[in-house]
C-alpha cells in the first residue's frame, strides 16, 4: 500500500476556480444538494472582501474515477480532462457560491436553486446585494466581471463615463481595491495524494474529529459512490426522514450506524468501523444489512411507542433502541411472554442508568443476550440484572440524563393536559417534542437568583407551546373546577389537590412545588412498582453519571 500523503497548502481564489471551471478540480456527485441561501452568499463574499479566513478545502488528487456532477450552481463544467482529478470532499457549499457569483455569463442560468446570481457590489457604499432594483449603473459593480482582466476592464470603462472626476475616482478606486482583495485572497487547501479508497476514509475520520460537517458515513458513500449503486448516507438520509415524522428528528446518527454493525454481526463499538465497512466483503453486505437493521429499528419503535416511548427526547439510552432492534430484526413477532420480558428489561435499564454505568464489553454482550433471546435459546436475562435496584429520584432537571428521561416517561404515562383555556385537550406530546423540543418542559417559577431551587424536577411540566413565561402564572387564571381537572395528569396526587390550589391562590410557590415534589416522588414509585422495578431504598439524592454517553 503506497504511502499516504496529506499536503496542507494555500492556493489563490482565481487559480483554482480556473481549475475548477476547466474541470480539474470536480465536485463529487454523491454530494449533497447546494442548500446555502442568497444572504450566505453575500456573507462570504464579504469574508473574502475583509480578507477573513472561510475556512479550508479538502480535497482528495487521484487516478481513480468518481462519478462528477456536470455543473457547479448555474455553471456547466467541461468534459472530464485526461490525467488524475481532484475532488472536493468538504467546502462544496463555499466552492459552488464563488464559482457562480464570480464565473456567471451569459449563457448561464442567472436564477438556479432558488439564487440569484447575479451579485453586485454597491461602489458607494461599500456592500455586496442581489441585482439592485430599477436602471443599473455604474456604482454596481458586476461581480462577474472581476477576475477576467477584460471583463474587468470593460466595467471600468463604464465607470469612467460618468461626469462627476470625484465620484469616478472614487469608485474606480473601490473597484480596483475590491479586485485586489479577491485576486489575492488564498484559500488554505489539505490534499490527501498517494491514497486509496480505504487510506482516505482512514484520514479523513481523523480529520473529521475537528468538526467538520461531512460524516464519516457520508465519505464512505462518497468515495465508493456509483451510479445506481447502494449509497449508504443517502439510504441513512431517507431513514432519518422517516424518523422525522415518528418523532425521532434528534436520534443521533451513530445509533443508526452501529444498528447496521450489529446486523453485519460486526462490533458495534469498534473505532475503526470507516475501515471495516469500506471492504469489499462488507459492501457486498451492505444493501441487505442496511435494510434489515432499519427494519429492526421499525420493530423497536413500534414497541417502544407502546411503552410511551414518542420522541429521542424521552428515550433514556440510543443504545436501548440498537439493541432491541437487533431482537426486532431477528424475531419480529415474539410471544406475549418474551414482550413483557423485554419491558422489564426496558424499564429497569431506564431506572437503574444500567448503560450509563457498563463497560463496551458488557454492552456487547448484553447484545448478545438479546440475539440469544430472540432465537429462542434463553428465556431470561443474565447480563442485565433485573432485580437491581433503582436509581433515586433526582434533585436536578438534566434533560440527556437517563434518570430524568425515566421520570418523564411516568410524567408522559400520566397523559398531561393542556393548561390554557380548553383544559379539557391532552396535550400532543410528540408533536411538541418535534416543534419546541426541550421547551416542551417549562419552568413553574423560575427565579435566576434562586438557581438550584429552580432547577429541581418538580418545577418543570409539559406546557402548551403557545405558553410563555413562568407556569404559574397561567395556572392562576384557571378556576379550581379546571385545576383539580388539570392537575393529577401533571404528577400532583388527589389528595393533596386542594392543598396545591389553595398554595397557588396564596402565591405559595414553593409550597405548591414542594407539594409537587412529594406526589411526584409517590406517584413514580407507584409506577415502578407496576413495571416491577426495584424500589429505591431512599427517595432523594444526588444521581450517579447516567447520561446518554454511549456513542
């Protein structure tokens, strides 16, 4: 394998956009479409004016063929030329911005995806804008003109007729400054040389640990993109679609792709996963393996929205959703036995943080059990101690910790009503969660000088997303009919409802929270008691580190 060379390097803006335009440097078609809007134009083209760092490019030189889109934006580029190619792998949305503002002729589309690209500069008040309105003149300084010296100069004649020798100056002066600062503007560009497919992937992972928006996935695709073949991201793209419309927009990506991992029986934790799946052996696999993780994560959706289980927001662990996809994916129609199993596995690791405390090691084997059970060769769990005890109630609100997504799943159980004036209409959880996401919970009084008082989980409650403010001030509107209605579906028990009004109608907030606070810690014992899950020995204390880290 020959030797990977990674060259930093700078190059001036009207280079390679000439090697763009003759079509030495390409845009990969497995790219995503162009999704900048006009306004993020100007502001980089600004950047470049102000000679402010964009960002740099990173682009892979080889021999081997990758599929090219024939334009960039309005611009159609030539024929592939003969030697190696470079593709742009990261700065497509950048590159296609500059090449169409600064290449547009006249046999080009002037409006393509939405933009207009006909892009001025405002001589006299030093600014970049879309055709100006009315008779363009001379002060609107064409930004296809700028690199060609003949365009170039042709603009400036059109300058030098106008009568005022102050203002044409003036704006011959600007003109020139502003051609100066795109001619001499330079881009930093990283090229990956002497590598192939599996070498790219490998540097680009690396690379890609300092935030740059293409996953990893993503490259794979790229880089072993053919017409009408499997494209992973792409696949993964319209499953995420998918996910959108069952309330699932913020699962993170990596649950997908390790849930494709476990269906290719490979470790779902391995780091060097980019390497593994770009072989030839795994490609072959990929197509069925693809399909038949999604299907599985279908199955485990459709069992976990039983449970309660509407949105990302409330599920406790993403690694709860892998696994039990893997049993969806291998038995998609258990007996009544195995399902209420898999709900007591489902609720105790809820309860107990159990994947927030494990090492790799027992996750993957715990992964195991799962395979196990559902092709009928165990009838219980070993890995996953159901009888471990709960963790206690928390003291503080922690929306990714999987404690208080537990405690959210009782809350959601409890089918919370709305508390503007219809009161009589529960609340649509899932769409709340795909609209206002962590707004769907608000403060019942929110004091910033008392942070730690305000910051305890009986002070947020499933609020309208029409509801601003502080809670309290909403409930007092209502009647006490409408209250004692309304408030047992947000956690507070019957017998202390008169208690809670009578708190709210005296400005009693934090008796009306506290009082919260206690029903909620009996109600959710109540339900974990129903889901035969070991109570806590002590009502209250401080979590341990359960968060949802197991990516």
């Amino acid at each position: 394998m020959p030797q990977i060379v990674v060259n930093p390097e700078t190059i001036f803006l009207g280079k390679l956009i000439k090697k763009i335009v003759e079509g030495k440097v390409r845009i990969p078609k497995f790219q995503r479409p162009f999704v900048w809007k006009q306004q993020d134009i100007i502001s980089l083209l600004d950047s470049v004016y102000k000679g402010y760092p964009i960002g740099s490019i990173l682009i892979w030189e080889t021999g081997e063929s990758i599929e090219c889109s024939s334009s960039i934006g309005p611009i159609d580029i030539v024929s592939r030329p003969n030697g190696s190619l470079s593709y742009i792998l990261d700065g497509q949305q950048r590159i296609t911005s500059l090449v169409g503002a600064l290449t547009l002729n006249e046999n080009s589309k002037q409006v393509h995806s939405g933009i207009d690209w006909r892009v001025y500069f405002d001589l006299e008040n030093p600014n970049f804008m879309r055709t100006p309105r009315g008779e363009l003149n001379p002060q609107y300084f064409p930004l296809n003109k700028l690199l060609e010296t003949s365009k170039f100069l042709t603009a400036a004649r059109a300058i030098e007729t106008i009568d005022d020798t102050n203002k044409k100056h003036q704006w011959l002066s600007a003109a020139d400054n502003l051609a100066n600062s795109f001619r001499d503007y330079q881009l930093p560009i990283v090229s990956i040389q002497e590598a192939n497919l599996s070498g790219v992937v490998t540097v680009f992972t690396r690379l890609n640990r300092t935030g740059r928006k293409i996953s990893p996935d993503q490259m794979i695709s790229a880089l072993t993109y053919r017409e009408g073949k499997f494209h992973l991201a792409e696949e993964l793209d319209k499953y995420e679609d998918e996910l959108v419309s069952k309330g699932f927009c913020g699962l993170k990506r990596i649950f997908l792709l390790r849930s494709i991992l476990a269906a290719l029986d490979e470790d779902i934790y391995a780091k060097d996963w980019a390497d593994l799946v770009v072989k030839e052996e795994i490609q072959a696999r990929l197509p069925e393996s693809c399909e038949s993780a999604m299907k599985g994560i279908n199955g485990a959706l459709n069992f976990l929205e039983g449970l309660g289980v509407i949105s990302d927001r409330i599920l406790p662990y993403g690694l709860q959703l892998v696994l039990l996809g893997e049993f969806f994916r291998l038995c998609d129609n258990p007996s009544q036995e195995i399902r209420e199993l898999l709900e007591r596995w489902f609720w105790v690791t809820s309860f107990t943080g159990w994947f927030g405390a494990v090492s790799p090691s027992q996750a993957t084997r715990a992964l195991q059990e799962i395979r196990q059970l559902a092709n009928g060769k165990i009838q219980e769990f070993h890995e996953v101690n159901l009888n471990e005890m709960a963790l206690p109630f928390p003291k503080t609100f922690n929306g990714q910790s999987a404690r208080t997504r537990a405690l959210l799943l009782y809350l959601s159980s409890l089918k919370p009503l709305s508390i503007s004036n219809r009161c009589t209409n529960e609340l649509k959880l899932r769409d709340l969660f795909s609209s206002v996401k962590s707004n769907a919970l608000g403060y019942i009084f929110y004091k910033p000088s008392e942070i730690m008082f305000s910051s305890i989980p009986a002070n947020r409650m499933y609020v309208d997303k029409e509801i601003n403010g502080n809670i309290m001030d909403h409930l007092a509107r209502l009647s006490n009919d409408q209250l004692a209605r309304i408030l047992p579906t947000h956690g507070f028990k019957f017998d202390s409802i008169q208690r809670s009004i009578d708190a709210l109608r005296n400005q009693g907030y934090y008796e009306f929270i506290e009082t919260r606070k206690e029903d909620l810690i009996k109600g959710e014992r109540e339900f974990m008691e129903q889901k035969k899950i070991k109570l806590p020995k002590i009502r209250s204390d401080d979590p341990i580190s359960d968060s949802d880290t197991t990516e």
